[in-house]
C-alpha cells in the first residue's frame, strides 16, 4: 500500500475587500458586534465586474498549487472539487476546472459536504493514492458566497459571517512510512439538516413555482442557520473528531504542532483551543481577514500557514470541521 502527502498548496481570494462598515450601510449591523460575536473584522466579495466565479477562483488556486507540486497539468489523474455555491446547478465544477486547466480527460469529481468538503475531499484522494488507483489528484475547494446572500438586515445573522474565495492542493502518491496523511474520520448526522440549510429552489418546489408564488416573506432561496444550535454542536464534534483523530494514531493533544480549524468563528476556534490547552503558535486562524469560506476555509489557512513558515517537516498538523448537514471530520497529517 502506498502513502499519501500533501505536496501543493494555493489559493486565492478576489481583490474587493468588504469591512463591516461597508455592511453597515445596507443592514442594521455594526463592526462591533461582529467582532464581538465573530472575530471577522473583513472579508472578500467577488466584483460582479470581474470574471471571478467559483470554477475560475479554483483554476486559480489549482495553478499555483500544481506549479509548487513541481507538476505539469498533465500529471494530474482526478480532481475532487468541494463547494456549495457552484458555478451552476449541474453538472459541478469540477469538470470546469478539467476544462479550463487543459487537463485531459480525468475524472472529476464533485463533493457537497459545505464547511467539511475539504476534510472529506482530501479523504478521497487519501483512498484513492492508498489504494495505488491514481498518483496526483487536484482538490479544490472554493466559495462565491456572495453572489447568494440576503444582502439586508433580515439576512444579517448569516451575510455578515461568509466570505468568497479559493484554495487548492496536490495530494500525492509517497512512499515514505509514517509521513503524510496518516488518517480521516468522517461523520454526519442528517437529523439536522434543516438547523443549517438552503432549501430552494428544489426539485419538489422549482423555479417557476418561486417566481409565481412573488412572496416577498419568502426566504427559501436565503441561506438559513441557526447560530446558537449550530454553536453548540461545533464545539462539541470539532473536540470529539480531533480526539478520535489523535486517538486512532497513539497521539495525545500535546503532539499536536498546528491545529487548523475549519474557519467558522473566532470563538468556536478559540473554544477548541483552549479544550486541547494549544500556544498561539500551534493554531493559525485568518477569520478575521476573510470571514468563513466553507469549503475553501481550511486549504486558505493551511497555505498561508506553510507559506509563513509556521508547518515544517516533520510537524503533526491536525485539520478539523463542522458544517452543515451536519457533517464533521478530521484529518491528522505528519508533514
Ligand atoms: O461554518 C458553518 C458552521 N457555522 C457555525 O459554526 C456558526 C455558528 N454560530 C455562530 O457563529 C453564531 O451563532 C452567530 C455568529 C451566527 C450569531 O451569534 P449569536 O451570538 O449566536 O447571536 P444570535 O443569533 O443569538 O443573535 C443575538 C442577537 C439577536 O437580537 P435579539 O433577538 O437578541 O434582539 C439578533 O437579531 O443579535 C442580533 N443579530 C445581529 N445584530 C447585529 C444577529 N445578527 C446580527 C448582526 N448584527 N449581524
């Protein structure tokens, strides 16, 4: 059996940065209470202007990730992309990014598991070069959620946390024991599923029907969440699934050399790091700069982690989410 490594990052985040002060202006919000509540204090939304969209941020990302791999495009042989905000409803934007890139025809594959898409896209390719089937896959993960949001104060309580933007990685065949991606733990659990939601258009209540019904009360086509349920489950699968992720490797909390949670709130990240007694040095946030980015929130940190020195070789780096579904994982790394 082979091992698998991580050996390109990337990512990338379109130029418009939005503060809270701008958000102030089109909703009753103010800077204060969502730093107080958040940590966020900026993010990025794509310029409609621009050409940026969910595939072409991911094409972006996904070049510098291939180049730092030292790859050509042709190496490639799959992509998974992760997101829930796609270019279009069907087909996923991962044959986008085989279109675009020029790769030939590999497979490509679409995960939909939101805040946890990176976590079990990367477990994917973990199977995949474990088992020997490919050598280097191209995962993606990338969010326009602007483009999506309730832009007034009915929407506040979820506009305000979400931001665009990309990230990109190289996981690759290895044949070195004891290094790379040691494992993944992946959970769910549907009963929730409405506790953070969009819910239409859907194929029992399609476009058409929306447009007709002109129902200015109707907020299906809104993302929905419910913050505090959504907070309390967090911080309670984020700590289970790092534990079960150290466990399953004969590892304790205090091996951990860089923790990177999924990029959700400031809070929850801080509540973990306080459960598994973490220096600042040993977990790495960028909320504040980007706000939360779902699936493309742990490869953005991850990157600009590496590219800041802060993982060497040889560190144990634990990713960790929580999302909708709800859906959670962890993967534990040895650089
Ligand atoms: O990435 C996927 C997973 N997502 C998460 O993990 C998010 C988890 N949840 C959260 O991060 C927090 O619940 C939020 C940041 C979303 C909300 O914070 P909260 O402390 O739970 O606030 P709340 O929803 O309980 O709202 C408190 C008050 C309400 O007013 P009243 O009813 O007390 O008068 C809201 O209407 O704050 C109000 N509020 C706002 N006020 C100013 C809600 N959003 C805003 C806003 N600006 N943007």
């Amino acid at each position: 059996m082979y091992n698998s490594k991580i050996t390109g990052l990337g990512y990338y985040l379109p130029e418009n940065v939005v503060t809270n002060d701008d958000l102030s202006r089109f909703m009753d919000t103010t800077d204060e209470w969502i730093q107080e509540r958040t940590g966020i204090k900026e993010r990025r939304w794509i310029d409609p202007k621009t050409d940026d969209t969910t595939s072409t941020m991911g094409v972006k990302a996904s070049k510098i990730a291939i180049e730092r791999a030292g790859l050509k495009k042709d190496d490639i042989d799959f992509i998974i992309f992760a997101t829930l905000s796609p270019d279009m409803y069907f087909p996923g934007g991962g044959v986008r990014v085989q279109d675009m890139l020029g790769i030939p025809t590999v497979g490509a594959l679409d995960v939909r598991n939101q805040c946890s898409g990176f976590i079990y896209s990367i477990s994917v390719a973990d199977q995949f070069i474990k088992t020997g089937m490919y050598k280097n896959i191209l995962v993606i993960g990338s969010e326009n959620h602007s483009g999506g949001l309730e832009k007034s104060t009915r929407g506040r309580g979820v506009t305000v946390i979400f931001g665009d933007g990309a990230g990109a990685a190289i996981v690759s065949r290895s044949n070195v024991n004891g290094k790379g991606i040691l494992s993944s733990h992946l959970h769910s659990e549907g009963k929730h599923a409405r506790e953070l939601m969009l819910d239409g258009p859907n194929t029992g209540r399609w476009v058409p029907e929306i447009i007709a019904a002109n129902d200015p009360d109707d907020e299906s086509y809104y993302p929905y969440m419910n913050g505090q349920f959504v907070f309390k489950n967090a911080v309670t699968r984020f700590s289970e699934v790092i534990n079960e992720g150290l466990n399953a490797n004969n590892l304790t909390k205090q091996d951990i050399d860089m923790l990177i949670p999924h990029q959700a709130n400031l809070r929850i990240a801080q509540f973990i790091q306080r459960k598994f007694q973490l220096s600042d040095d040993k977990v790495y946030n960028n909320i504040m700069s980007y706000g939360n980015t779902t699936a493309a929130s742990i490869i953005i940190a991850l990157t600009e982690a590496w590219e800041k020195g802060k993982i060497k070789e040889n560190d144990l780096v634990v990713l960790a989410a929580f999302g909708a579904g709800f859906t959670w994982g962890s993967v534990i790394i040895r650089w």
